[in-house]
C-alpha cells in the first residue's frame, strides 16, 4: 500500500496471506484530505480477489475492484476526501464449485 500526500511519499508494503474461501483481511490507516491511495493485489492462480475501502464510520466509499479470473493482480487508487481513518477490506470471491 501506497499513500502518496503532496510533497511526501509514504510507502507501506504489507503481506498476508489469505486463504480461498470466507477468509476477509481488514487494514485501517489515517489520511490526509488530498493523499492518493494506490493498492495493488497480487494473488495465487486458484483465487479471485477482492479490495474495497471504507470510510472512518466504515462506511462503503463505492472504490473497489474485483479479479475477474483466478489469479488476477488487482490495481486500485483512491484520492482521500476528508482526513481520518480508513479501512481496506481484502477478501477472496467465492468460486463456486459444479
């Protein structure tokens, strides 16, 4: 994860690992109004991953990006409204299996 404020550049790569299935992964961070939040999800051949981003209340801010195959990489920015905390939500989608 990526925030990019002005003249600072404030870089915090974090791994994890998440597990197919209903594994969720919850990330909360402090912005600045005006930051640009670039995430990037890389992900095993046997997953569809998703990113969404939630405001300080957690609320849903409508920026999200789901893989569309198994073992997609995922690319999302988000330009920070109003100064507070965040929330990254990361998660695997559920294929289902026939």
């Amino acid at each position: 994860m990526a925030v990019n404020g002005g003249d600072q550049v404030t870089t915090n790569e974090i791994e994890s690992y998440i597990f197919p299935g209903s594994d969720q992964d919850y990330y909360r961070f402090y912005a600045t109004q005006g930051d640009v939040l670039n995430l990037m999800l890389s992900e095993p051949d046997t997953m569809r991953g998703s990113i969404g981003i939630y405001n300080k209340n957690f609320g849903y801010t409508y920026s999200a990006q789901q893989a569309n195959n198994s073992g997609d990489t995922l690319y999302l920015t988000y330009t920070i409204p109003e100064t507070g905390f965040y929330y990254i939500k990361i998660g695997s989608i559920r294929i289902s299996q026939r």
